[in-house]
C-alpha cells in the first residue's frame, strides 16, 4: 500500500516541483526584468540631470563670460565711452579743449546706494552734457572699481565719509601722485560715523555742504530769474530789495482754509539742538501739530497728501535741524520754500547767506519762544504783511545744480594735478568750531 502509494504520487510530486522551478523562474525573470527597468529609469534619469547640469553650467558660464567681457575688457566695456564722446564732439562741444577724459570713481556707497543716487553704475559725457548740463562734460563718473586694470588710473576718487569704510579694501593699497581724493559728506559732523584720524595727509579736495570746502555739494540754488546767475552764500549776498506789498493770488485763493498754524515733520526726537524742547515751550502758546514718530500725528513725509494739507490747511512749517553747525541747511527746508507755507527755521547756518531775505522766520531772531509765538500770531491774523514772505517768487528760483560738474571742470584745468592740496588733519577741518550747543533763543 505503501509503495502504491508512492508510486502513485511520484508524477504528481514531479508535477508540482516542475511547477515550482517554472514559477520561480518567472518570478527570477520578472525581478531581472524590473531590476533592469530600474536600472534603465535611473540612467535616464542620472542622464536627464547631467544635461540640466551640463546646460545650467554651460547658462552660468555665458553669464559670467559676459559679465567679464562687459567688464573687463575695454573693447566691450568702453564701447558707449566712444560713442558717446563721438556723440558729444558732433554737437561741435568746445569746452573740453580737446582733452582726454577724465574718469571719476565713487569709492564705497552712499547710504547704501551705490549709484549715489544717479541713474547708472557708469555715467559718460553725454550725462554730464545734456541730463547736469555741465560746462565741461567729457567725464566718466563711475562706481565700477575694475573699469581699469588699476585704481591708479582713475583721475579722482570720491570717499562718502558719512559711514565706516569696508574692512576688506577700505582704502586703495596705491596711489597715483596725479590723483584727487575727494572727502565728500552731506551730513553734519554729529552724524559722521567715520575716523577721520586715520586719514591725514589723504584728502586733495572737499566737497561738502560748507562754504568753505572746495566743492560746493547744496541741494538746492537761488537763480535770479532775469540774469539766470546763480546767489552764491557769500558773507554779504546782494539780493533783490523787498517790497512793501507783494500779492500772490494763489496763497490769497488758499488763505480762507489755511486755519491752522503749525506743523512739524520729525522722526528724530532727541537731538543736539533740543529742537524738541523748542517745540513743547511753542506749544504752550500756539497750536504745533507733530507728525511722525515724535508726535501723535501722522502722515506720509514727502507724499502728495502732505505737500497738499500743508499748502492748503497750515500757515506756517517748523524746519527745525537737529545739530547747530555751520552752513547746515537740510533738504527739506528747501522742498517747504517750494510749498505755499512759511518756513520757520532754527539752525547753525546764517540763512541770510543762503535764502533771499523776508522769505523765512528765524527762530533765533527772538529772545524768547513767547516771542516768536506771539509774532506767529500777529502774521496769521494780517494775510497783507503774511503774503510779503513770498515776494521773492516773483524774482528768484530754486534749481539743482550737481557737483559733480564742477568737480569735472576742475579735472580739466591745465595741471590740475599740482594745484591741489593736502588737507593735512581733515578731523580737525571738519570738527572744531564747526557746531555750537548753545543756542540764541533761550528756552
């Protein structure tokens, strides 16, 4: 029974195992086949990243052998140099006398910008020419450090001293005797975060917010509107005389909803001048309205919407500065001279240099800020003797007249090169004597 039944399930033992290499060779195959699949997709998909690869470097390559060409050589870069002097020398230009360029190199930025707020990294003549409308044009300005194969080959180098030079490159390693070191700086010597004790004997010329720097850097300028001639802030400047009576029909238009006195724009609350507390003891005799964050006020400085509640709503605007130095008049005093308001100024400068007379009130005219609150008042309630603050209107304009121009002039007076001088302590030019903390109005 035994070997029956062995016998008897002998094919059927064979049967099952045959079955069983049969399916484990499929599935043997099966597995091979999809090892390979895989295999296979994975190449496709390494040799679909190596082309992405291959072309972003081959897309990073093109760029930056652009990038350098445009930059470095002068074949590419200076392209628009040529075409543009030729542009210049077809409008038969003679001011230049024929002479080489001069190229200008803006060291570090201002505030950031490294543009120092011109529309370009390189500026050629035909920007000095028609947009600044210089005297002498042919000059390159430009912020591009390798314009040249060396920085000795620039002909001057501009230095925005507002603000700590970089700690890598921070000055030139070497320099070119022919070469100008312009300190340039807008701001008042409280605000210079820059040691000017490292640098004796480094400076050739300033150009600055002074009178008495070489260069002349203002906002803005009074031009005489019959002679076209600039009032320059000499000690006694000859302005036009005042008139007794003066009209101006737009203000007369404005004067019914200018009913409230005074406002103020600031976002530095405390300063060097304690134009603050000027302010409070104002506010105890007159209406002041604060806006920005020193006050409870609130309005975008510079927008639309204030240019036009100043012009319409308020009689008079606080120019307030926050140091008393020398010369210092901010930008904003002469955006305000623009508006149908009265500037009330308080600062270092002698404005009587710088703005026609009858144009402003001076806050340190008075003795007192009763005083001057009082004399506020009286103007707000007599719009004849209101309206003579705009008198010069009728005379005299505000323009913008860029140093810049005045800088490539002097790069192209004959040996320019040996006339300059060293300003051999440029801390103590810039800082002593240049600002008071006393001021003339006591409060």
């Amino acid at each position: 029974m035994d070997m029956f039944a062995r016998s008897q399930g002998e094919p059927l033992l064979r049967k099952n195992t045959t079955a069983a290499i049969i399916e484990n060779d499929n599935i043997r195959a099966n597995a091979i086949q999809i090892e390979r699949y895989e295999q296979m997709q994975l190449k496709r998909k390494c040799r679909t990243k190596a082309v992405l690869v291959i072309l972003t470097l081959l897309c990073i390559t093109g760029f930056l052998t652009w990038l350098y060409i445009d930059h470095t050589v002068p074949e590419f870069n200076q392209y628009r140099l040529v075409q543009s002097f030729e542009e210049l020398n077809s409008n038969n230009s003679t001011s230049d006398n024929g002479q080489q360029p001069r190229i200008i190199l803006l060291w570090n930025t201002f505030f950031g910008d490294e543009r120092w707020s011109l529309p370009d990294d390189l500026i050629d003549p035909s920007y000095f020419h028609k947009e600044l409308q210089c005297p002498v044009s042919n000059c390159v300005l430009t912020n591009k450090r390798d314009l040249f194969p060396q920085l000795q080959m620039y002909d001057a180098i501009l230095f925005h001293t507002a603000q700590p030079f970089s700690v890598i490159n921070s000055v030139p390693s070497q320099r070119n005797p022919r070469q100008l070191y312009v300190f340039a700086l807008m701001e008042p010597p409280g605000e210079t975060k820059h040691i000017l004790s490292d640098e004796r004997n480094f400076y050739n010329l300033t150009m600055t917010y002074r009178t008495d720097s070489d260069i002349i850097w203002a906002y803005n300028w009074f031009v005489d509107k019959e002679t076209g001639m600039r009032i320059l802030p000499t000690e006694y400047p000859k302005w036009r005389p005042v008139p007794n009576i003066y009209n101006d029909t737009a203000i007369w238009k404005l004067w019914p909803n200018k009913t409230k006195m005074a406002a103020w724009f600031v976002s530095h609350c405390e300063t060097l001048s304690k134009r603050e507390r000027l302010t409070a003891e104002l506010q105890k005799h007159m209406e002041v309205d604060v806006y920005g964050k020193c006050g409870p006020m609130s309005c975008p400085n510079g927008s639309p919407e204030c240019d036009k509640m100043l012009d319409e709503k308020y009689k008079f605007y606080f120019s307030f500065e926050n140091s008393l130095c020398i010369d210092y008049i901010t930008e904003k005093l002469y955006k305000v001279m623009k508006r149908n308001i009265i500037p009330v100024v308080f600062g270092g400068a002698n404005y009587k240099q710088f703005l026609p007379p009858h144009s402003y009130i001076n806050v340190e005219d008075f003795a007192t800020p009763s005083e001057l609150a009082d004399y506020l008042q009286y103007l707000a309630k007599n719009p004849i003797e209101y309206m003579r603050y705009f008198w010069w209107r009728q005379h005299y304009e505000l323009r913008f007249y860029s140093p810049f121009c005045e800088l490539c002039q002097r790069l192209h007076q004959p040996q320019y090169y040996l006339k300059t001088q060293s300003y051999s302590d440029i801390e103590k030019w810039w800082l002593k004597g240049s600002c008071r903390f006393k001021s003339r109005i006591k409060f």
